[in-house]
C-alpha cells in the first residue's frame, strides 16, 4: 500500500533518486494507493492536476525509475503496462479474461517455483499473474450468456 510523501521520499531518496517535484506529482498520481493499476496516461493525466508543465516523457522516464528502484510494480495488461504502488513481492494479481478487470490476489506456493536442473539463473524476485475469470463473469460464462 502507498503511504505519505515522506516515505515516497525516503524511498526514491534511498535507490539514489532526486526528489523532484516531478517525481513527487507522478508518485501523488497513486493518491493513497485505491487508485492503483494505472496506465501510464492515467499517471500522467493525474500528475499533470498538481504539476501542469509535466511532460509525457518525464511521466514515462519516472515511472521506469520508480519500476526500478522497487516503488511500483509493472504488470502486463491487455496491450498496455499498468504501475501498481503495491510492490511488495509477495503480492501477486489475476487478470479477468471477460471484463480485463485487474486484481491483487494472494497465491500460496510461490515461494517454491524454481527453475529445474538448472543453477546458472539466478532469480531475484517471482511476479505471479493468473488469468481466468472473475466472481462477476464467472456465472454469465456458466450460463452461456
């Protein structure tokens, strides 16, 4: 979950990231992390309320950053790449083949994927999306509607 500003800071401030006004609007994009799974333009379009001069470019460059630096997680979506503030590794998401709906799911047994007979890869972190359909598609799919 997103917090205050002052921990964005510590963050971006901890991966060797300037705190720039620029930043701090793209980071205020996620409000208090309800508004999460943004596309890019959403980010932008939101970041340019408080900072209008905001370039789309400087919103990309920032969010690529902020993907690097561990603040925002970068999840495959339908065409698209949507930033989630929750970039914990234990969070994991599902994707509705029906309505494209995203949601942060819990999923066991992550902890155990490995990559068999093989020790030259060295894996850093494990980002699980699971496809299928939602609770509210689910029903209209068995219906045959």
């Amino acid at each position: 979950m997103i917090r205050g500003n002052g921990h964005a800071e510590e963050k971006m401030r901890g991966a060797g990231l300037r705190v720039t006004p620029q930043r701090r609007a793209v980071w205020s994009a996620f409000g208090d992390g309800e508004g999460g799974h943004l596309a890019a333009d959403e980010v932008f379009a939101r970041a340019r309320r408080s900072l209008p001069e905001l370039s789309r470019a400087t919103v990309y460059n920032t969010l690529a950053a902020f993907v690097e630096a561990g603040m925002l997680q970068a999840v495959e979506s339908r065409g698209a790449v949507l930033y989630d503030p929750n970039a914990d590794p234990d969070h994991h998401h599902f994707r509705c083949r029906g309505c494209g709906r995203l949601y942060d799911v819990p999923v066991e047994g992550v902890e155990g994927l490995r990559i068999p007979d093989d020790d030259e890869f060295v894996v850093d972190s494990k980002s699980v999306l699971l496809r299928g359909l939602c609770p509210l598609c689910s029903p209209a799919e068995r219906s045959g509607v």
